[in-house]
C-alpha cells in the first residue's frame, strides 16, 4: 500500500469507526458507498470494487498494514459495503484465495511469534498478538457468509482455506516442549493456543450444522458493532467478535483431547505465574522499586519472564511527578490522580504472625485542610473526601489478577478475612462482627460501645463519642512550589455528613459501630469495590455464586501446611542451645513426627496462629527463638 492511499483508507477507517458512535452519519455512508444515481443494473452495484481494488485490499491487509485497529476496521467495511450479511449477498468475495491468503498469513505470524529466537520484545509481540486475532477475526467474518452461500458441499472449500494451519497444532505441541526456557515469552504461546482453539470451535460449528447460529451472531455484530470494538484500549486485546465465538460454544472434543498431553506444561505455567502473583503483589513486605534496572524477579523461568515484563510495563506507565489541580478547580465529588507508586503496598499483616491479610488503609484523600477546635482536635470533614482513582486501578489490577487466579483454580497462597471475599461475591449482608473478625481487640472494644448505657453516663467523658474515627489524611487540592502535597498523620475524620456534631447515644450506636467497624475494615469502599468489579471482569458473577466466601477463600490460600523443614531453618538458638545440642536434637525429632493438626498447635504457641507465615519464613523478618534451661531439679 503507497503512502497516498494508506492516509486515504485511514480516514475512511476513523469516519467508518465515528459513523458507529453517531447513527446520523448513517445516511450519509450510504449516499457515499450506494449512489442513488447509478443505474441499478449495472455491475457496479453488485461488485462495489473491482477485482483487482479488492485483490489489492486483501493482500494489503494481510501482509503489509501493521495496525492490528485498522485491519479490523476494514473487515468490518468490506463486510458492510459487500453486504456479506444481506438476504441476497453481493457475492464478489468468492475467491477461496482470498481467504486462504489470510489463513497463510495467520500461519506466519504464529511461527514468527513462537520461532523467534531473538530476546522478546514485549510492545513487538503485543502488536504482533493483536495483529494474529484481528486476521482470524476477519476470516471468520469473512468465511462464514460466503460458506453459507455455497450451494455444494463445503468441505473441499475448508480443507483449501485451513490446509496453512494444519500444521500448526505440531509445530506448537513442539515448541511448548522448551516452555521453561528463557528465551520464550509464554504470552506468545498463550496468543498461538488461543487461536487454535477459535479454529477448532469454528471447525466444530461447520461440522456440527452450527453454522446458521454463528451467521446470526456475526451478522448482528458487523451490522451493529459492539461498542468496545475498536476501543483503543490494551484491556480489550481480543476482539469482540472472537470473544462471542470463545463463549457460545464450548471446547471440542478433539481439541480438549489435543492438549491433554500439553496439560501439565501448561498447568505448571499458570502455578508458576500465580505464585509470583502471590508473593510480588499481594505481599505487604515487597515494593516495587521505581528503578527499572533493579528486578524483584529474575527471569529464570518462562512464568516469571512474564512477571519481569508485568513489572517493567508498570514501572514505565508509573509517573514520576504529580501535575495537581488547585483547590478551587476542585470539587467534593471530584477524582483525584496520583502516581500508582504512592499506593504500594496494598495489602497489609493483620498481626505479627504475618498469616492474615487485611486491606492497606492509605491516607485519604480531601480536597482541603482539616481544620482544628478550640481544644486543639483536627477534624475532616466527610463531604471533603473524594475517591483515589490510580488506588482505586491499583485495586481492579489486584482483582482482575485474584480472577483469574480462581479461574485457574491456581492458588495465589493469600489469606484474606471471610468478610473481604462476602464483599466480592456483592450479595451476601455484612454485619460489623463481619468487618471485624480479623481483630478481636477491636470487636471487643466495639462490643463495649453497644453494651455501654449512654443515658446514665452522660458526664463521663470517657464515653463521650462522636461519629468520626481517627486517621491520616493527604490534602491533594494545594502543594508547595516543590510539588509536594500536605499530609496529616492524625485527624479525627467524620463517618457521615456532620458526624463532627453528633454524639454518640443509646439511638444511635448500632449505626455509630455499623460504620466504625466498615472504615476500620476499609477506609474507603470504592477500592473494594474496584477490586470486586476487577474479578467480575473475568469471571461471570452467575459463576462467583456458585462458591461460598469461605470456599474462595479456600481457593485463594490452597492447602495450608505447616512446613517443617523450613520453620527448622529459621530457628535462632541462644547460648547455651544451638541446633546438635542432644534436647533439641530430640525435640526436632518429635517435630517431624507430629502430624498436621499438632504442627498447627505448636505453631501457635509460638506465634499465637496456627497458619504458618504467607510468603515464607524467611519473609517475617522476626525468628522464632529456642532456649535451653537447667532442670529445676537439677540441684536438689
């Protein structure tokens, strides 16, 4: 395609992309494509291209555009202006070497992505990815009118178009044997497997007389685009329409039976990939250093490759500098945005144990300067709160990962309290027992509050409460002439509107502990709310449903199992004892005899749980310390 022409067809492109968002440009296409003033008869209107206009599209497409959006657009376009879906098609796209030109070129892309043996470029291949979906995207928008419209058998006609990707099942099933090795990015094979599947349940649906559906379902997509079709997002990576074929109808046996011998290569990528989810994500102790030449992760194996390439991608999309409004172009429902370094971590320890995970209650956010009373208190007001977006992706980004996660049935070996996951799920009612399960200090303190008879102790100023709770707070509406924001470590921050001026009585403490015990939970519940939607993004919530909080939460942490050998690693001995003294050597000896139930017993003397420590011990920082005394008796 010469530069002239490839402006010329981009333009047509973006009005054909607009003309989906503004119906009233409608009209207007079709004055363009169908002249009113051609007469009816003449071939023009049956072939709006010449055969050589559409030769030279096709191969243009398929071999030379690099823009996975522009492709799409025009699959969309041809489909439209040749009318693929109209009772009585056009018919001009007959020619089996027009598809089969595609199929050829969706070959090539899929031994570029797996055979080259050159480091992995991850913009490239991304491009390349979306490149291969949005060519298979366009034969089966393409294939399937004109397989319909064939009066004879079709076979002869599949076996032409598919022969190129025939070979492509033996040439993946080779290549997925050097999986662990460096030089591999897994995303490709992901993209390669992926495609093989959308061409096995397209085989399928011709096989099984399915073909009637899937035009029905094409035809209502090129007629009516969805509206993230051609959303310039990298969230939306495969197509819609690739998706709609992926959902309606289910794996082929014969696919299903292909990549048995594939499972576990396959299964053990997931468990790798998720474990470093686990202990780089979810882990309170681990930051993300803002240095792009200083890896957490070293890409030894294919799964943390991927994880290495998660960690530069977010590094580089993270801004080094914050461009804050001034408060009067602030409003109290205004969304404030942050660099997504300020949030890490996410998750916190609820205890020394370090084997429950509980929400990180950042500073929040206000629009202004807490103001401080007559007795020297700083208050914030509720109305100056307002939402942390880039916390608030940070949150969806866990979600989304914790998603597919249970998806996979792959362990991310976090614990999180019962309530957290009743607040994924959306539909179960949480009482303040529930928000607080995880600190019995605080439930107890709560539980005081209800008990408390706040009619006969008015003049105790020892319950004298209010409804506000105590917190930090970081104005983001005013900075210094060096761009940094004022922060306040401690403020007593109001649970509703005005809960500065009202006090706390027998009416109203349900509702005072109700809410105190939701901020102490979660300060601000659009985050959990942005992790919930980040797990709806990839599991169908009909689907969620059918798991019980306490069965994600099961699914989440895997098998808890206290680890002999690595607590014994981590034993620190004070002199006189130390690790071949006859007492300990002997104590260490019932140890590994003990079964899982005492190993959670003994775990507990020493540290208070009995689930050992998330992310190792060697990640606590703090030992366990083993002593040796004289016996009481010795001098007697």
């Amino acid at each position: 395609m010469g530069d002239a022409k490839l402006v010329l067809l981009d333009y047509v492109a973006g009005l054909y992309r607009a003309m989906q968002k503004n119906p009233d440009l409608r009209a207007y296409w079709d004055a363009a494509i169908r002249r009113p003033d051609i007469d009816t008869a003449s071939s023009a209107i049956k072939y709006p291209f010449t055969d050589k206009t559409l030769r030279w599209l096709v191969k243009g497409l398929t071999e030379g555009h690099p823009n996975p959006r522009f492709l799409s657009t025009w699959a969309y376009i041809i489909a439209d202006v040749l009318q693929l879906y109209a009772p009585v098609s056009g018919g001009q796209l007959n020619n089996v070497d027009d598809l089969t030109a595609i199929t050829t070129s969706m070959a090539r892309s899929v031994k570029r992505l797996m055979f080259n043996l050159c480091d992995a470029d991850t913009a490239d291949d991304e491009v390349e990815i979306k490149l291969l979906l949005s060519k298979l995207e366009m034969l089966m928008l393409w294939l399937v009118p004109y397989v319909t419209s064939l009066p004879d058998e079709v076979d002869p006609v599949l076996k032409v178009v598919m022969e190129p990707l025939v070979e492509l099942k033996f040439l993946v099933h080779l290549a997925l044997q050097t999986i662990s090795g460096e030089v591999y990015a897994p995303d490709r094979f992901a993209a390669a497997l992926h495609v093989l599947q959308l061409v096995a349940q397209l085989e399928a649906c011709f096989e099984s007389g399915q073909v009637p559906r899937l035009f029905r379902m094409f035809k209502a997509q090129v007629e009516k685009p969805h509206s993230h079709t051609w959303r310039d997002s990298d969230q939306s990576k495969v197509p819609v329409s690739l998706n709609l074929v992926s959902a309606a109808f289910g794996l082929p046996a014969s696919f299903v039976q292909w990549m048995q011998p594939l499972r576990t290569n396959v299964n053990d990528l997931i468990r790798e990939f998720f474990e470093l989810v686990g202990k780089h994500f979810f882990n309170p102790n681990l930051s993300m250093a803002l240095d792009p030449h200083t890896d957490h992760v070293v890409a030894s194996t294919s799964a943390k490759s991927i994880f290495s390439q998660w960690l530069h991608l977010a590094r580089h999309n993270i801004s080094t500098t914050l461009q804050l409004p001034s408060a009067k172009d602030l409003k109290a429902d205004a969304k404030i945005t942050h660099s997504s370094a300020l949030w890490l971590p996410i998750f916190a320890f609820t205890d020394a144990s370090q084997s429950l995970l509980c929400l990180q209650n950042h500073p929040l956010s206000v629009v202004c300067a807490p103001t401080k009373d007559d007795n020297g208190v700083v208050h914030t007001q509720f109305d100056h709160i307002v939402e942390n977006v880039e916390l608030g992706k940070v949150y969806r980004c866990a979600g989304r990962l914790t998603g597919l996660a249970l998806r996979h049935q792959a362990p991310l070996g976090v614990h999180l309290p019962e309530a957290f996951w009743k607040l994924v799920r959306g539909t179960d009612k949480l009482t303040w027992q529930d928000y607080t399960s995880h600190s019995p200090q605080f439930q107890s303190s709560l539980a005081a509050v209800l008990d408390h008879d706040f009619d006969t102790d008015d003049n105790d100023d020892a319950w004298e409460l209010y409804f506000e709770s105590c917190g930090a707070v970081t104005v983001v509406g005013t900075a210094d002439e060096d761009g940094t924001t004022h922060h306040y470590p401690s403020t007593e921050i109001e649970l509703q509107v005005g809960g500065k001026s009202i006090r706390v009585t027998n009416d109203n403490k349900a509702r005072y502990v109700q809410l105190r015990a939701e901020r102490f939970f979660c300060n601000q519940m659009t985050h959990m709310q942005a992790f919930q939607k980040g797990v709806l993004d990839v599991i169908y919530k009909r689907d969620l449903l059918w798991l019980s909080a306490t069965e994600l939460q099961g699914v989440a942490r895997g098998a808890v199992t206290v680890d002999v050998k690595a607590l014994q690693e981590h034993i620190h001995y004070v002199r006189p004892a130390h690790a071949e003294h006859p007492t300990i050597v002997r104590f260490w000896q019932a140890v590994h005899e003990m079964d899982q139930p005492m190993l959670r017993q003994l775990l507990t003397f020493w540290s208070g749980s009995s689930l050992p420590p998330l992310f190792g011990y060697d990640a606590m920082g703090v030992y366990v310390y083993m002593y040796t005394t004289k016996s009481i008796y010795a001098n007697s």
